[in-house]
C-alpha cells in the first residue's frame, strides 16, 4: 500500500530523525500499464486521496506519470469523460503532452527542491517521479518535499548549537557507553545517516560499543569489519582523518550490508588524542549520497570531542579491555575514495 505522511520520522528517544535523501521520504508506488482502462486508475485514486498520481510502465518500462489533479482536470473538461474513461489510460497521458521528470532519489532534500522549482512554472508543483538503482520508481508529492525541507531547517538550526548540546551530554552524570549512543543521536542531526557505530580498540580487534540505525534495529558492522588487518582501517588510522567511500559495492574486499540492502556512501572517523587511537566512528548511508566537506568536518569536531572524553576514562576503559593504538607521528588531510 502506498504511504504519505507530513511529518518527519522520531526516534524512540524522542530525536528527529533527519533525512539522508528524498529516497528517505513517504512516496506513492501506485503504478499500472498503460494499457489498463482509465476507469480503473480514477476509480483507485478516487478511494485512495492520499496518492499524488499514477506511474505508467509500458512492457516492464517506466513510460510516464500523470498527476492527480491533472488527470481529474482532463477528464472534467467538455467531453473528457467520454473521449478517455473507457480507454488505455496511455491515450490520456499523450493527450496531455507530459513530459516524465524524475530525480533520483539519492539526491538532498534541498538539491531536489531546487530541480523541482526550477521547472516551468506551471509544473513546478506536479509531484516528482523518484527513480532508484532497482530501476523502480515512486511518485513523491511536492508538498510533501517542501514541508520535509522547512522541517529539516528548523531541525538542523546551527551546527554549533548541537556541539553545545554535545558538550552537555559528554559533562552529563551518564555511563560512558549511554554517553557515546546519544552522541550518535545528535551527530545524526547535522550528518544525516542511516547506520552509525562506535568502535573501540581491543587486543585483536575493535569492539562496538555504541549503534544506532535510522529506521529498525541498531547497526552492527559484520565480523570482519571489525579486524584490525581490514584494508580500511590501516587506510583510516596512517591518514589519521575522515575517510569517505562514495560508494561501497565499488571495492572487492567491501561486505557491508544490513537487512540485506548494500551500504552505498560510507565515512569513517577515527577517535585520536594526540598519537592516540581509540577507535572509529562509522556512518553508512544505503544511498549514495556523498558526505560533504561540511559533514566531513562536523564529523571530525564530533570525533575530536569524544576522543577527549576518552581519554579522561582512559584507566575505565583499559579495565573493560580496550586497549588504545599509538600511532606514528605523521599527519594528512581529508582523504575520499
């Protein structure tokens, strides 16, 4: 059944859980050929008011779409019910000269609002067909997308207020680890994401020590990914930097998934003090939407402020067993693969 909804998804903590991509939001499914008779299309759209549109697949291929209020306004013209109730519903779409506009859906909340708005202005509200690497496709309406993005701005605010926030929870009476999944709650604010983990360093390997996923249970990276020999890590720790993958599946020793969806976008940060290694912080994403330089950074300001929490239970976390890696004295900049 297709869903829509105008508000955005809370946490069971009581957070806002902030998009990645419009893929993120509610959207219509409701598709049909387009040699299905026009009565039945009004007739679905007529019991179900909460559906932007219909989708055309003409021989397992996307062919259009047709706005609700187009249609309806098409057939309540003189002799539209006549001409097109009783025939292939394709007859109604070339009749109405649309042209199929389609985004997809990795893509910002604020990129899509742009493209959309930047259509001629009689259709720079019709709903937006969002297309994905499965080669299906989904009908997203324009309200929806704009009142996600003014929520979002309001949600977001300054990244510095978060920061304050995360000062206020690392000084808090909280444990350590109920410290470190809260964290994960707030850099969830301003870099947007589906999974997120903590990890820490142990004798043989890293520990996870804090998850957090977006929509279902909490993400938990396979047992190699948490090896120290993995090529990642030795990636991470000697550029000593955020490292981002803008898509996962392109490298051979990559098995990332959960629920069976592969990761697409991936960003790791290392937790460092000094020559100093805790551990990572990673943030998956199942589209491949790219981290930014200013995620990067917010990220790295995160990490940075937790590894100083860390150090100051150095002695805590040595009696749980982590043991923390001393790193060569070197430094590089930001590095993306």
């Amino acid at each position: 059944m297709p869903t829509s909804s105008r508000f955005l998804h809370i946490s069971p903590t009581g957070h806002v859980v902030i998009p990645v991509c419009i893929g993120d939001l509610p959207a219509s499914d409701y598709h049909v050929s387009t040699d299905v008779i026009t009565f039945d299309v009004v007739k679905y759209l007529t019991e179900h008011q909460e559906i932007p549109g219909v989708i055309l697949y003409e021989e397992g291929r996307l062919y259009g779409a047709i706005p609700r209020a187009r249609l309806f306004e098409r057939l309540g013209r003189l002799y539209g019910v006549d001409l097109f109730i009783r025939k292939p519903i394709r007859a109604l779409h070339d009749n109405l000269k649309l042209m199929l506009f389609s985004l997809p859906d990795s893509l910002r909340i604020n990129e899509a609002v742009q493209k959309a708005l930047s259509r001629p202005i009689h259709t720079a509200y019709d709903p937006i067909v969002l297309c994905c690497e499965e080669k299906t496709a989904r009908m997203l309406d324009m309200h929806t997308l704009l009142l996600v993005q003014s929520q979002v701005v309001s949600v977001i605010g300054n990244p510095l207020a978060v920061l304050s926030r995360l000062e206020r929870v690392l000084n808090g009476p909280m444990d350590l680890f109920q410290k470190m999944n809260a964290m994960l709650e707030l850099l969830g604010m301003v870099v947007p994401h589906h999974h997120a983990a903590i990890l820490l360093h142990q004798e043989h390997g890293m520990r996870l020590i804090a998850g957090r996923e977006t929509y279902a249970k909490a993400h938990r990276p396979p047992i190699e990914f948490l090896n120290q020999d993995n090529p990642m890590f030795k990636t991470l720790f000697s550029l000593r930097q955020s490292v981002v993958i803008e898509d996962a599946s392109s490298l051979p020793y990559w098995k990332f998934s959960e629920n069976g969806r592969k990761i697409g976008a991936w960003m790791g940060i290392p937790l460092l003090s000094g020559d100093v290694a805790f551990g990572m912080i990673s943030l998956a994403r199942y589209s491949r939407t790219p981290f930014s330089q200013d995620e990067r950074d917010i990220g790295d300001s995160f990490a940075r402020r937790i590894a100083k929490t860390l150090g100051e239970e150095l002695q805590s976390l040595q009696e749980r067993g982590f043991k923390p890696m001393t790193l060569p004295k070197s430094r590089i900049g930001n590095y993306t693969l």
